[in-house]
C-alpha cells in the first residue's frame, strides 16, 4: 500500500473546545475511505484540515514525504492536489457548468483555454452533464450542481478527491444520482475520502470505514468487516441506529 495522507496526532480546537484529539489514519493510494459518525463528531472538522480550510492545531499531515504544516511548506502546490466536494456545491453562480470546470485549470494549473475546456467536457460527460454546459447554476438541479462541481473538482485531477457530505443538502429524489456518479467513480482506481451519512452507499463503495465519535476514531477496517462485526460499543449502537 502506498500512502498519499498520513494523519499523525491531529489536534484541532476552537478556543476551549477541543473538536479533534490525536487522530491518527492514512489514505492509500486508490482507496475509497469512509468516515461515518453522528452529527458533531469531527467527521467535517477532519477533512476541513485536511484540506486545510481549517488549520491543525496541532499533529501532522504527511503528504509526499513532508508534514504539510510546517511553516516551510507551500500550501498552495498542497491544496492544488486535493479535489474538495462541497455540501453546498460552492459554483460559482455567474460561471455556466463548463466555466466553473474550466476556471480552476486556468488560474491554477495554468492550462489553455482549450485544453481547460477539453478536460471539462471529459469529466462533464462522466458525470452526465454534457447536455447542460452551458447553464448556470441557478437554472440547475441541486444534484446537478453536485454533479458539475464534482466534475470540477475531476478537472484538476488530483491525487485525492474529499467529500464532505455531499448529499446532505439534496432533496431525497436526488441523492441516488449523485451518490451513483460517485459509486462510478470509486471502481476507477481514484483516491477518495468521504464523510457520509449514508450507510448502504459507505459499505457498499469503501474499502475501508473510519468510524468517529466524539473527536476521536474510535474504530476502523474493511467495510464489511465494520459494518457486519464491529468490536466497540461505541460503534456497535451507533450502527444500530440504521
């Protein structure tokens, strides 16, 4: 197993409120890992500093070889690596579907407009959305504005894909298209780290589940294996609930 992110005792707090205590896991090169948890557990805290929309405050996210939190570190060239999927989609709504797959590649990795908008088509047509390049997001569907943005996070192919309950803001009519553009996804030999409320899809997609309570992991392994035979009691009566 290659690893790609290594967690080591990652800490974050929000004044006195210690949200994460030492968390330690690793995302391989290929896996499809899931982080279940209830509501408050530090499932979205983690992936925000992951990807560093919130900093650690303390521990360290070895990426390549490097702890990415070293003040030495360029978090840009980091962050570029990292593909993000939004609750909320975060498109931006004066850019049609095509441009704000096309935006990022441009400024980021510098990209013509014509190759920028040849990878836009590719991964618009992957997810389904071919047909729609030229809408705004208002005119879409709230899971075809998941599906575009998660064309657009595709466009910057990067070396992991992050999710952060990606279905939670749709109506219930529309969770299963998205949830299947991912399960697509997920037997292409990506990268992906997904925080999800939904169980079927967790154990049906993921090599491995991470469950998090309470700031802490408090068990992990194979999917099935959790799911079917979990040892914790924590986990036990929280996989009760479904």
């Amino acid at each position: 197993m290659q690893p790609v992110i290594e967690i080591q005792h990652l800490k974050k707090s929000f004044g006195s409120h210690e949200v994460l205590k030492d968390i330690d896991f690793t995302v391989n090169k290929g896996e499809v890992v899931s982080i279940i948890g209830s509501s408050g557990s530090g499932k979205s805290t983690l992936l925000r500093c992951i990807n560093l929309l919130e900093k650690p405050t303390g521990g360290q996210i070895i990426y390549q070889g490097e702890n990415i939190l070293d003040d030495t570190h360029d978090m840009n060239a980091y962050r570029k690596n990292l593909g993000m999927v939004f609750q909320q989609f975060n498109l931006f709504n004066n850019h049609n579907a095509l441009g704000n797959c096309v935006i990022g590649q441009r400024k980021v990795l510098k990209r013509s407009k014509k190759e920028a908008e040849d990878v836009a088509m590719n991964y618009l047509r992957d997810v389904g959305m071919e047909q729609y390049i030229h809408a705004k997001p208002k005119h879409l569907s709230g899971g075809q504005k998941q599906r575009v943005a998660i064309a657009r996070a595709l466009a910057m192919e990067p070396d992991v894909l992050l999710f952060d309950e990606p279905t939670s803001a749709l109506d219930p009519e529309m969770v299963g298209e998205v949830l299947n553009v991912m399960k697509s996804l997920a037997h292409t030999g990506l990268t992906m780290l997904i925080v999800t409320h939904e169980m079927e899809f967790a154990r049906e997609v993921s090599d491995r589940i991470v469950f998090m309570d309470q700031g802490v992991i408090v068990e992990q392994g194979p999917a099935q294996q959790l799911f079917d035979n979990p040892t914790e009691e924590r986990t036990k009566a929280f996989l009760r609930r479904f």
